[in-house]
C-alpha cells in the first residue's frame, strides 16, 4: 500500500472530572486525511483545505507528529500529507490531536503496522505539544484507540480504554470564537483543595464505573467539574444556559469540552440527544455568536481507513 485515506475523529478531552487524563472519540465530525509514500525523506504538507495552517512541517502539529514517527521508524523515505481540515482550530473538539493522531496512524498502517497504539500515541503527543505547549494525550488517545480512555499515567505513559454503553451519544455545540488552549491553562490554579480533589476523584471513579456497567444514572451523577469549569466556563458566552438548559432536556450530564469554547453533553439515546441540540441552539441563537451543533455516537474505532 503507498497511499491511504482516513477518517481523523474530533475528540472530547476532560469529559468533567477528567482533566488531562480522560476523552472520548466522536463519530460525526472529524479531518479527512490522505498520506502517501515518498522517496523523498522527511514529511511534507502538501495540501491543506478547509482552514489556513501552515505548510511548513516543523510549523505543522501532522508533521512534527509524523517526524517522531519517522525518527523512530529508521525508514529511508519519507510521507506526503494531504489534510482536509474540518475541525476548526481552538474549538475545544481536538483540532490538533486529528491532525497528530491521524499522520501517525496512516504512516504506521503503510508501514505495515511495526508500531503499537500507545507508541502511536506518544508520536502524536509531540503535535500536543507544538499545539499546547502541553504533551497531554486525552485528546489523541480516544482518537487512536476509539471510544473513551483513560490515561492512567504520564509516566511511563498507560492508557486504559474504557468500554462505552451502547446508547450514549453526544451533543457538542461550538461558538465561532477561538480559545487557545495555552492561553485557558494558563489561568487555572496550580493548587486545589483536598476536599475538590476528594469530589473530583470520586466522580471520576463513579464516570469510569457507570460507562463500565452503562449505568445511565451514575454516568449523569458523575458528570461534575469542581475544580476547571468554575474557572474556564467565565471565557465561554452563555454557558450556563447551555448547561441549565442541556439539564433540563434530559442530558446525563453537560460540560466543557477540552478547553473550550465548545460545550458538550451526554445523553441516553439519540431522541434526547437532538432535543438538547434544540435546546442549545434556542439558548445560543439569542446569545449574538454564530455557532455548530453537532449530534454524534461515540467513535468506538477512532482513526479509520476510508478509501
């Protein structure tokens, strides 16, 4: 095989109670990718649409992703990467972790498969980093493996997937403003309480059971932020509206995704789910900002071959 095409999927990082160690794959959204084989070593950008990135690779989160890959690999040659960019940068829905996981993944099947997904996941972690100046991988790491992980650790990196229930589906609007993810790092606090931390573990703990038993309500009971969204949910216009209102529909549970602006919620069935979209889209139609809602399963799969 010299040339493959992929499905990169946009991710949920944190998912409430699990900032920088839990995420979920979504099914709906995500980048097309082609990448090809090359006599010519290194990697290049030879096409982005869809938004203005930069071609140059080490500028690139696909390409300094895939140049780790390429180092390790010890190939004589290189990859040609065509990106057709659907995910907006600075949604909040892992615009970065797409384009990393999804250079790696494409490079390790023409390869012939000689990497496993946790390495894959600390290539792409380097496009993390380039994007975040944070090598976090709760973005890139449901986008590989699909559906929800955990990472269990940093170091050494572990990542367990979780099981997802069969009915869970999500509801993601997304306001056009951007907020970078360095910048919503930057005003969280570096020290919490320990009766947070003790809430925030045990709702994290009570997520991790629920999807393992698809217990709808622990899910819903657990689906709480005591430490980052009080903070970050300030720099998003009307969140707490959208979250109310997301309550009040029949979600699970409402929350940020990632850093932001994008609010996700969870819901027990598609029925729901689109009753909460509608809720959104009443709520954020009166707030002036043009946004996307999108309504999706979780990708159990994350980074596939299309073509």
């Amino acid at each position: 095989m010299e040339e493959i095409k992929i499905f990169c999927p946009a991710t949920i990082a944190n998912v409430s109670c699990g900032f920088d160690v839990l995420g979920l794959a979504l099914d709906s959204v995500g980048d097309i990718m082609t990448v090809r084989k090359s006599t010519e070593e290194g990697i290049r950008i030879t096409k982005i649409s869809g938004q203005e990135l930069p071609l140059e690779t080490k500028k690139n989160v696909a390409g300094v992703a895939g140049l780790a890959l390429l180092e390790k690999s010890g190939l004589k040659g290189g990859f040609e990467i065509e990106i057709d960019k659907k995910i907006k940068p600075g949604s909040g829905i892992g615009s970065s972790a797409a384009s990393s996981a999804g250079a790696v993944w494409a490079m390790n099947e023409l390869l012939g498969r000689p990497f496993s997904k946790l390495e894959l996941v600390q290539f792409a972690m380097q496009g993390e980093q380039l994007a975040s100046d944070v090598a976090h991988a709760d973005n890139v790491a449901p986008a590989l493996f699909g559906g929800f992980t955990l990472v269990r650790s940093y170091d050494p990196l572990d990542i367990v997937p979780i099981p997802t229930p069969d009915e869970l589906f999500a509801t993601v609007i997304h306001p056009q403003i951007e907020i970078k993810t360095s910048d919503s790092r930057k005003i969280l606090k570096t020290n919490i309480s320990l009766e947070k931390g003790i809430q925030q573990w045990g709702n994290l703990g009570g997520l991790i059971a629920g999807l393992f038993q698809s217990d709808y309500d622990l899910i819903g009971r657990s689906l709480e932020d005591h430490i980052i969204e009080p903070i970050r949910s300030i720099l998003i216009p009307g969140f707490d509206q959208i979250k109310s209102g997301a309550i009040n529909s029949g979600a699970l549970g409402c929350g940020i995704s990632g850093s932001g602006p994008s609010i996700f919620a969870l819901s027990k069935g598609q029925d729901v789910a689109e009753t909460v979209a509608q809720s959104m889209d009443k709520i954020y139609s009166d707030v002036g900002i043009p946004f996307d809602i999108h309504i999706s399963k979780i990708n159990t799969k994350g980074v596939k071959k299309i073509a």
